[in-house]
C-alpha cells in the first residue's frame, strides 16, 4: 500500500493493489480525514490487454 498526505488539505490519499506485485489490475483509493475516516473511495482498474489503461469506478 502506498500512502501520501495532502499538506494543503490534511487528506491521506491510500492506494492499495487487489493482488500484490503487479502493475495491473484493480486497486483501491481512497481519502482519509486526519482521524482516520474513509471519506472518499473508488476501484481503479488497469488492463495489461489496453496498454495499461485505467478507469476509475466510484464506491462511495
């Protein structure tokens, strides 16, 4: 899981990948507040076949 912190904002943006050690696939993202809290989440899927295409799907 990566993570970088937001010095403007506060907000901790989290990526974490589905499957471990791979460049493709669906990871998660998500913001988090300075307590913690999930205050915004989406799937970012990658396709090896779409030469690395992304697109992001909202859950929250």
């Amino acid at each position: 899981m990566a993570t970088e912190v937001s010095q403007v904002s506060g907000l901790e943006l989290h990526v974490a990948a589905h499957s471990e050690g791979t460049e493709y696939g669906d990871f998660d993202v998500s913001f988090h507040n300075k307590n913690g809290d999930i205050v915004h989440s989406e799937i970012l899927s990658c396709s090896t076949a779409e030469h690395n295409q992304c697109s992001l799907k909202s859950e929250i």
